[in-house]
C-alpha cells in the first residue's frame, strides 16, 4: 500500500475541500418554443417541447 512520505498542512487539505464542496448552478438554455430559461436535457414544462417535440400538452393556469 502506498504510504505518503510527509503530511500535507491543514491550508492544503481544507483548500482541497473547500474546492470540491463548491456549489455548480446548473446549466441552462434558452427555449426556442417559450423563450424560457430550462435545464438542459429536461422538458420544458411551459411549452411541453423536448428536443423539438411536443410530448405533453401544458395545462393552461387560470
């Protein structure tokens, strides 16, 4: 088992991990249906289109 040679200072590991604890947003792309900001790979739920079909028909909210 590899075994490391000198301890690594405490500002190197919390370093370390204050990177990889970031927070990512998430990417999102404009609708060419609704004009809406969505996740990419999701159903625009305001217009019912994925990928340039419609696979729902929205309901109307009164």
């Amino acid at each position: 088992m590899a075994v490391p040679k000198k301890k690594h200072s405490k500002a190197r590991t919390r370093r370390r991990r204050s990177i990889n604890a970031k927070i990512k947003l998430p990417t999102l792309i404009t609708s060419p249906e609704s004009g809406e900001p969505v996740m990419r790979h999701h159903v625009d739920m305001k217009s019912g289109f994925y990928r340039g079909r419609q696979v729902f028909e929205p309901e109307e909210l009164e």
